[in-house]
C-alpha cells in the first residue's frame, strides 16, 4: 500500500470518527409531517368556495386570484388557514396544501402574493 494511499484511508477514518461523535441533529420535512394522520379535516376536492368557507370559516387571507388570461387558463383562487392553503379552480377545490409548522421545516415555498 502506497504511503499516500494510507494517509488518505487515516484521515478517512478520522473524519467518520469525528463525524459520528456529533450530536445528531434532523429537519422535520414537511413531506413527512403531511403523511401523518391530520388532526383536523381539510377540505376535499370538488367542494365549492361556500362549503369551505361554511365548514373551515373565513380564511386568514384571500390571495390574489392568477390566470384566466385564456379559456385554457382557468382562474385559480387561493384561501389561506392557519394550517393550510386551498387551491381552487375557478370556484371548486383542486388542491389543499399543508402550509409550513415553523420556520425551520422543509417544504414548499410560500405562496407569491
């Protein structure tokens, strides 16, 4: 074995010695949090705007509609909740997204306001 070969598998060995007697540290994904069981109901594709808001209440915030600038491009509409954020098309849900628990969890981005 060349000398330099068994200086590089040492310090190899070194790094994975100092690296396995950090404290382990993990990121909550939020993929991971959305596969658990919810606590609360969301609301389910195909419900109108009414229904949601008769069943969820009034949301947080109403975003900026987008699209609609061509027949093909339907209006999508989004209500923002505490806990999540409904995508809808035209005036039915197509979506419902867990919005992020803390700053520090991994997901999808904020919504462009």
């Amino acid at each position: 074995m060349s000398r330099s070969f068994a200086s590089i598998l040492a310090g190899a060995a070194l790094s994975c010695a100092l690296l396995a007697s950090l404290p382990a540290a993990a990121d909550t994904l939020l993929v991971d949090r959305s596969k658990q069981p919810a606590g609360a109901n969301v609301p389910t594709r195909g419900m109108s705007m009414a229904d949601v808001e008769a069943r969820f209440g009034v949301p947080s915030e109403r975003l900026d509609a987008r699209g609609g600038q061509k027949r093909q491009w339907p209006t999508i509409n989004r209500w923002v909740y505490p806990a999540f954020t409904v995508y809808f098309e035209r005036n039915r849900v197509i979506d419902t997204v867990a919005n992020r628990a803390t700053a520090s969890e991994i997901g999808p981005k904020p919504a462009i306001r």
